[in-house]
C-alpha cells in the first residue's frame, strides 16, 4: 500500500502559522475513541499514539469511550474547547449516529473539524469453528432455512456492521437474525471466541489475528475485492452477491473551530505517524488500507456515506425510534 506522499510532502512547508506554530500544542493530546479497547479504532489509535507524542513533543492519552455505541465519545468531542488537545478517533459510526439518531446534537459538517481519514478495511462476516457452517454460502442457507433462530454479534447498533447485514439482507431478499449488540468490537468478538453468538460482523482488522489462530472462521469480506491481511477469504461479491461493495473508514476529528493552522499542523504529525514504516506495517498486517487523507477529501466522503447510507437506515427502521 503507497500513501499519497506527494500530498503529504506538498502540504507540510504550508503548516507553519507563526504564532499558532509555537504555541500548539500547549499540553497533552488527547485521543478519544469511540469504541471499547481492543477494537480496530482502539487499535489505530494506539499505533498513533508514540508517533505523535513523538512528532509534538507533548504525551498522547488515548481514551477509550465506547458507551452508548461510542455517541459520548462524539458529544464530548463536539462539546471540548477547540483548540487541538482533544480530538476524536472515530469511523463510519458518526456518520450513522448523525443517521440514526437526530437527538445526537451535533453534526459532522457543524460540529466537527476534519484532521485525516487515516485508514479504510473491509468489513467481514465470520464464525467460531463450532458453527454448522463453514463458508457464507452456509450462512445464507441456514438464515432461510431458520429464519431469526441465529444470533449475529454486532459492535454496535445502527453501525457500519449493522448496515452492511441489511444492506445483504436487501440484495438477498432477506435474512432475518436476532442481533446482538455491544458496547464496541472487543466484547462482541470475545462473545464470538466463547461461542456465544453465532456469527459477527465486525471491521476486518478487529479479528485479524484470531482468524490466523483458528479461534474464529473468516466468511466472506464486504469490499469487491479480497483483502491482502487475509487473501483466502472470498468476497461477498464473489460469493452470494454480485457486486456487493462496502468499505468502511476511519480518522481523527476535532472540534469545530480549531484554529485551521493546529489543524494543519495535526494532520502533518498523523501523516508523519502514517508514514513510519513500523505503523504502516503493523497496520496493513491487520488488513487496514493506509490512506492518509487530508480534511478536504475526509469531509467529502463522509457525506458520500451518508448520502449512500440514509436509505437502508430508513428501510430497515435503523432510526432512533427503529428496531
């Protein structure tokens, strides 16, 4: 995987506002993510961390607030002084909070300054190898066959896993299950390794390296082509639905109205973090694509996917007042 170096190179010589470059930061960064430790966003997270502490010259606390499907991670963010010193570490998840949940207070495009979208993975279907099916085509067929008799693990409800299983439900005329939902992907995939969900579905980094032990079996990934970190796992698209194409993102935001040079300067110190081919491996190895994307290019697909994302919210009662 190549970052757009070029874009990176070409925007660090403008970061440098005088009087903003010497005073920010002032004290510790704070990473907040919206998710329980042990997730991919925790993940991401602590693979910034060093880096940027490093980059900044001040400590990096990354906190970890996965409750209520990480929404008060998102409001305390939203709410923090902007200034720099607390952004948020979050993925598709705000786009369907703003979605799903119009009490949530805030709005990305309002509430929010884009830093990077750091990286995109797959999302990927999967089993424990005690279930009675082995492949997605099993999974597909025995759903029909026991229409709401199977337990599905989720990270969170009304999140990108909770779409991508009815946005396949729609392709497939159907796929009722009783999801189960967590406060974050470690306690659902813990729950999948214990054989106490049937299956799960989860943003492929999170199970990585329980794939390549054998605790948990791998049923197919969303995106339309096979991921790298696991290149025997079949694509949905190849498998039970034709040109079926979902990927999920992650970055960092920071409140609206942070000063545009601290946010220039915290997307230069991410990049850098990105970058460093120890990060860069490590992630990749988990199946994350790096991306690196700057504010601009962030905020347009944000709202691309919630564009994409509105209608099966809608259809499948995803909404506050859903099931």
């Amino acid at each position: 995987m190549t970052l757009t170096r070029r874009r990176l190179l070409a925007t660090t010589p403008l970061l440098v506002a005088p009087g903003i470059a010497r005073a920010f930061p002032t004290r510790p960064i704070r990473l907040v993510v919206s998710s329980a430790p042990a997730a991919s966003l925790d993940t991401l997270a602590r693979v910034f961390a060093p880096a940027l502490s490093a980059r900044l010259g001040q400590p990096v606390v990354v906190e970890n607030e996965g409750a209520a499907s990480g929404l008060l991670a998102m409001q305390r963010v939203a709410r923090a002084e902007p200034d720099g010193h607390t952004l948020l570490v979050t993925g598709d998840a705000i786009v369907l909070a703003e979605l799903t949940l119009p009490q949530a207070g805030f709005t990305i495009r309002d509430s929010f300054a884009p830093v990077i979208q750091a990286v995109r993975a797959a999302q990927i279907f999967a089993t424990h190898p005690g279930a009675p099916f082995g492949d997605i085509q099993g999974y597909v067929e025995t759903v029909r066959a026991r229409p709401g008799a199977l337990n599905v693990g989720l990270p969170s409800r009304g999140g990108i896993a909770h779409v991508v299983h009815e946005l396949l439900g729609q392709r497939l005329g159907g796929l009722p299950v009783e999801y189960i939902t967590y406060r974050g992907g470690g306690p659902a995939t813990l729950d999948l390794v214990a054989r106490n969900t049937d299956a799960l579905v989860i943003t492929l980094p999170a199970i990585t390296e329980q794939v390549r032990q054998g605790a948990i079996v791998p049923l197919a990934v969303t995106t339309a082509t096979r991921d790298p970190a696991l290149p025997q796992v079949p694509t949905l698209a190849e498998t039970v639905a034709a040109g079926f194409d979902v990927e999920s993102w992650q970055g960092v935001l920071a409140p609206a109205g942070t000063p545009p040079a601290a946010v220039d300067r915290l997307y230069e110190a991410f990049g850098a973090a990105l970058r460093d081919p120890a990060a860069q491996g490590r992630l990749t190895s988990l199946g994350f694509e790096v991306v690196a994307a700057p504010p601009t290019e962030f905020r347009d697909r944000a709202e691309a996917a919630s564009a994409r994302f509105a209608d099966v919210i809608l259809s499948a009662g995803l909404g506050a007042t859903g099931g």
